[in-house]
C-alpha cells in the first residue's frame, strides 16, 4: 500500500541548506527583522493552509486558522529554537490551533476530500498510492475519515497530500519512524473497514 | 469519483491580506518585551534597596555550595527537600499572580528536566521524579485556574495566563518527544505516564477559562481580523539561570517571558 509518491519531498523539510537559511530568518525575524518573517510567511503559507484546510475541510475556516498560526508564529518566533525544523514547528502550532478552534466549536466540522475535490483552486493532485479513494463515494469517505483520529488524518494528510515520506513525518511530528509507519497502517485499515464496498483497499 | 487528492491553494487575495497584516503587526509583536527578570531587577536595583540587595547576595554566597548540591538532586534524594524550598521561598515573593503563574511554569520545567535526567541516567528515580512532575503540573494547572477564576481578572490577563500554559504545553511535548527516540524501552511506561500529565497542560485537558465576549460566537469569516492573541511559544534552550533551584540537567526550553 505504501510506496513512492509522485510528488514525494522526502529532504524538503530537512535538508541543511533550507534549514540553515530557515534558522537565520528566524533568528533574523525574532531579532525584530520584519521582512525576515515575511520571508518564511511566504515559503511556508501554502503547506500551512494545505495541512489546516483539510483538518477543518472548508475554506473559510481554513483561512481564518492560517491566519491565526501565522500570528501565533509571529509572536513566538523569538524563541523558536532551530533544533527543528521552522516547518515542524509551524505544523506544530497548527495542530494546536486546530484542536484548540475544534474544542471551541459546537458542531465540529471535518475534512472533507469530497470539498477538497471541489476546491477552486486546486491545481496539483497526487495518487494516493494504492488509489484510496478510487471507486469508493466521495460522502462515505468523508464519513470514515470523521472517524479517524486527529493523529491518522494528521499522517494521512502529510503523507498523501503534502507527498511526504513516513521518514519525513516522522521528524514532522515528532514520533519514530516506525511508529508512524503504524499509525499509517491503522489508519488505512481503519477507512479499509469504513468503506466496505471498497475491495481493493 | 476521482482516486487522487487535490492540494488546494489558499486565495491570493487572503494570502496578500494576511501577510500585510502580520507585516503592519510584526514591528511591535517582534519589539523586546520587559520581562518579570527585567522588572525584578529594575525593582531591587534602586538605590533604597542597595544594602538589602547587597545582604541577600553575600548571603547567597554562604548557602550557594549548599544550594548546588540541592541543584543537581532529583527527587527522593536529601537534598532535594533545599531546593524545593526556595522554589517555595520564590512564590511566596511573587509580586502578583502573573509571575505566580511564570513562577510555577518554571517549576514544572525544572521537574520535568529531572525527569528526563531520571529515565536517561537512573532509572530507580524515575517513579518519584514522574510523582514530583505531576504534582508541578497540577500545581501549575491549580494556579491558572485561579487566576482565570479570580474576580476582576481581566480578559488580557486570562489569556496571557492562558499564554503560559500553552507555551508549557508545547516545550513539554518537545521534550518528551525528543526523549521517547532515545529513552530505553524500560522507560516507555514511565514516559507515557508523563506525557498523560504534560497533556493536562493543554487548552483540552484543564479547566476552561471564562468566557471572553468574543467567544460566545464564532466570528465569521469575513469580519475576522486575526489578532496576535493566544500566541503559543515552542521555545527551546536551556533552563533559566541564577535562579534558586535551578539545575543544570538535561536542555530543557525556558518559561515564556514575562509579560
């Protein structure tokens, strides 16, 4: 089930050189330098948006958690340390925000690939490996994905969305190798039996 | 149906809008702030307050080889009963429930670094380290809501105090998840119990603060004006320095400032 993704960016978030230049601008910005941060804004506002969008599935909400990471990066960075990765920690605070908007909702909302699918600005796609979704109804994969944890969508997000390897994710999150690797598994299982009509899962 | 995924791009429009925002806020989010140090020493470096200044240094001295043999110890040894109290001494010099609140999150670090000190080089202590730990933990958790509970306590100050715990949070997940790669796997009980407890720090896991006005509703998409509220700081460093107490384990992030 798991193999090379198309757009697999395995070094993206943590090969030296973009690291280095990303612990400078840091540093840069959390000495007051605001250009600085405009920088990293405009290298990390994408993935960020991507990750939120699909642990909040529309797109308003998603802009307003983009926009609400972003300023909470802002008043922390004087104190991001660059043991990890400026991307790391953006998706760290992310994840926060997102769980921290979701306790405050009364009717939490989900992702949604059926509303990605129909995202008007989504030009890039990539092949779920083993085709996850193939042949299965956009509203029931919706509804498997509900049942997820916050921690598998997280996996299944930066693995089949953001085209990272489990490697990656690992340092991305924070857990082993193998760890995520499980959480993976699970994950897939998991949809395998939300989705019965789906045989070739 | 189709079998791949989008990667949706945000609006150009929100794209330009918020980091016009973030640019017209970053000059005084990014301007040095004053912190507790900085106004404590601002406090006892008046003149009036030189020759007390002066006694409580030389005093210092006297106690310092004490206090380092207090400063390495982990909980469960003999001396670790010094440098708790003056941890205690320090709050009970707190000047409000703010730098209570600082004070407790620095506790809460220096036990959680005597934790990973514990699993990493004794074992044996690890049990009563994880003890001391949950107990700074509910300590910390017990002042916030205190403070959020207080009469008269303002929104700013509830959420700057909420500031805190998040900050906290986030530094302790860094931490443990740093030493869950290299942590042995006779301490990955230990470990998971400390990270149920570091999960009590966060916004989902402790009381929840009173409600400011705007958190009655959502605010919708179009008159949402992001603001720099609630920021978390997933710092990392060292551990303060020069404080009573304080110990040289294992790099564990700072408090957040003192605002």
């Amino acid at each position: 089930m798991v193999g090379e993704l198309p757009n697999s960016r395995a070094e993206d978030v943590v090969s030296s050189a973009e690291r280095e230049e990303d612990a400078a601008l840091a540093r840069r910005a959390g000495s007051g330098e605001a250009g600085a941060f405009g920088v990293l804004y405009d290298r990390y506002v994408d993935a960020v948006y991507r990750y939120v969008f699909y642990r909040v599935r529309n797109e308003a909400e998603a802009e307003d958690v983009t926009s609400d990471v972003f300023m909470r990066a802002l008043r922390a960075i004087p104190k991001y340390e660059p043991r990890q990765a400026f991307l790391a920690w953006l998706y760290r605070i992310a994840r926060n925000a997102v769980i921290d908007r979701s306790r405050r909702q009364a009717a939490r909302q989900q992702v949604s690939f059926e509303d990605a699918l129909a995202h008007p600005n989504a030009d890039q796609v990539v092949n779920p490996d083993a085709g996850l979704l193939a042949g299965s109804d956009a509203s029931v994969v919706r509804v498997a994905m509900q049942q997820l944890t916050p921690l598998q969508q997280e996996v299944l997000i930066l693995r089949y969305v953001e085209g990272y390897d489990t490697k990656t994710i690992s340092k991305l999150v924070g857990k082993r190798d193998g760890t995520i690797r499980g959480i993976e598994f699970r994950a897939l299982s998991a949809l395998r039996a939300l989705i019965p009509s789906r045989e070739a899962l | 149906m189709s079998d791949m995924l989008p990667r949706p791009k945000p609006r150009d429009a929100f794209k330009r809008s918020l980091r016009a925002q973030l640019m017209a806020q970053a000059p005084s989010v990014l301007a040095p702030h004053e912190t507790t140090w900085t106004r404590l020493a601002g406090t006892f470096l008046r003149p009036a307050l030189r020759p007390a200044m002066v006694a409580a240094v030389i005093a210092l001295l006297i106690f310092a080889s004490a206090g380092r043999a207090a400063a390495d110890s982990l909980p469960g040894d003999a001396a670790f009963g010094l440098k708790v109290a003056a941890e205690q001494l320090q709050l009970s010099l707190a000047l409000d429930d703010t730098t209570r609140l600082h004070l407790l999150a620095d506790q809460a670090d220096h036990r959680l670094a005597e934790l990973v000190t514990a699993i990493s080089t004794r074992p044996s202590a690890a049990p009563t380290a994880t003890d001391a730990y949950a107990a700074a933990v509910q300590r910390f958790t017990d002042a916030l809501a205190a403070l959020q509970g207080k009469p008269g306590t303002s929104a700013d100050k509830q959420t700057a105090a909420d500031d805190v715990v998040d900050a906290a949070h986030l530094r302790h997940e860094a931490v443990l998840d740093e030493l869950e790669k290299t942590a042995p796997e006779s301490a990955q009980q230990g470990l998971e119990r400390a990270r149920e407890e570091a999960d009590k720090l966060h916004a989902s896991g402790r009381p929840a603060r009173t409600p400011e006005p705007n958190d009655t509703a959502e605010p919708t998409h179009a008159a949402r004006t992001p603001t720099p509220t609630r920021a978390v700081e997933p710092s990392r460093g060292s551990l303060p320095t020069g404080t009573p107490g304080n110990v040289e384990e294992r790099s564990l992030p700072p408090a957040s400032d003192h605002h």
